[in-house]
C-alpha cells in the first residue's frame, strides 16, 4: 500500500535518527531504528517517559526479531509459532544485539509481530527490518487509537505520521507475556488470553 515516495520519505527519515508514528493492529505506535541512541532518546522526550521503562522491538516477520534475543526455548517457540502475528508481546533474554539503551539497561527486551499489513511495510523500509517501538502517547496518557489522535497527541514532536490507508488499530493493547528460563509471568493482559500455567512445561 505504501508507494515507493512513501517508502523513500520514512527511510530517509529514520536513516537520519528520526522518529516517525504509525498504525499497528492494536494501538498506535512511535518507532525508530534500533541502533539510533538519539532517535531513542528522541522518543524518551517526546513521551516524557521514564528512562527505566525499555522501549520493544517489532517487525512485520518473526526471523527479524531472532537476532536481538537468546535461542528461544520450547515455550517462547511456541507462543510465537501461535500468536505471531498478533497482539502478543513476549519479553525473552536480549542478545548482545540489543542495544542497553532500547532494553533500559536490563537483561531481557520485548519483542512483537502485528498483525497490520501498513506496519509491516513500514519495517520492510529498515535495513534489519526492526523499529524499536513504544505507544504513541504522552506517558500516563492514553494511547493514540487512530490517526487524527496520533496527529493531536505527538504530531508536532516526531518527524512524520504515517497514514493508515484504511487499516485500523482495534484499541486493545498487546498482552505482555515474560519467558526468562523457566519463569513465565504475565506483565500485562490484553486482547490476547493465555492460561501458562496450562501450557508451559
């Protein structure tokens, strides 16, 4: 959907540590390349966010993604090969490729595939194929849910609101599953419902 202008507008913004704002299937994201400490920075200030808080990491296909944590165990295989893509955010250890400033300085990132055809033609214009991503919204604020929000909200802050072309955010905020060895926690539930205690192991 996106044309090629389109597509040479947000890479060159990003390539220039910009940070643009986009649909995905549950609410509105800001995102930028992964290996730019200032255009992270750059979100931390727009969204007035606590630096303790890590920004995820999303792409529009798993294999991305894989680079930027541990080998996954059983449990996190599957929770991808079920729920990817969806509104499913798995937090796994980061490998060394994960940058200290996108993970906040811990040991583990979240990594996410939507299920929104725009996003994933956004990340196609990167070079790894990966934004590290946050909502777009002001912190303690709610989310931007479309894109006359996403222009209210952050408009006047990033360097470019990408169109939705007609694909919609649904409202729900990923779920936000935790697999660290054999420790399993839900971090945040949302439009996804997974009972672990059933399934891991």
């Amino acid at each position: 959907m996106l044309d090629i202008k389109e597509k040479d507008k947000i890479k060159n913004i990003l390539a220039n540590d910009g940070v643009i704002a986009f649909v995905t299937d549950t609410v509105w994201g800001l995102g930028c390349l992964p290996n730019s400490s200032k255009a992270v920075k750059k979100i931390y200030d727009i969204k007035k966010r606590d630096i303790k808080k890590p920004l995820i990491l999303m792409s529009g296909e798993v294999y991305p993604l894989l680079k930027y944590v541990e080998p996954l165990s059983k449990y996190a295989h599957k929770l991808i090969k079920t729920y990817f893509p969806g509104a499913l955010t798995v937090v796994l250890p980061k490998s060394s490729e994960t940058p200290d400033y996108v993970a906040s300085g811990m040991s583990t990132v979240g990594i996410r595939v939507p299920n929104n055809n725009i996003f994933a033609e956004i990340a196609s214009c990167t070079p790894d194929r990966t934004l590290a991503t946050t909502s777009a919204n002001l912190s303690s604020q709610p989310p931007a849910l479309n894109y006359s929000q996403a222009v209210e909200y952050i408009g006047n802050e990033v360097n470019y609101v990408v169109p939705d072309f007609g694909l919609k955010a649904n409202g729900t905020a990923s779920t936000v599953i935790g697999v660290i060895d054999d420790d399993v926690r839900i971090f945040r539930q949302g439009d996804i419902v997974i009972d672990y205690t059933q399934t891991v192991g």
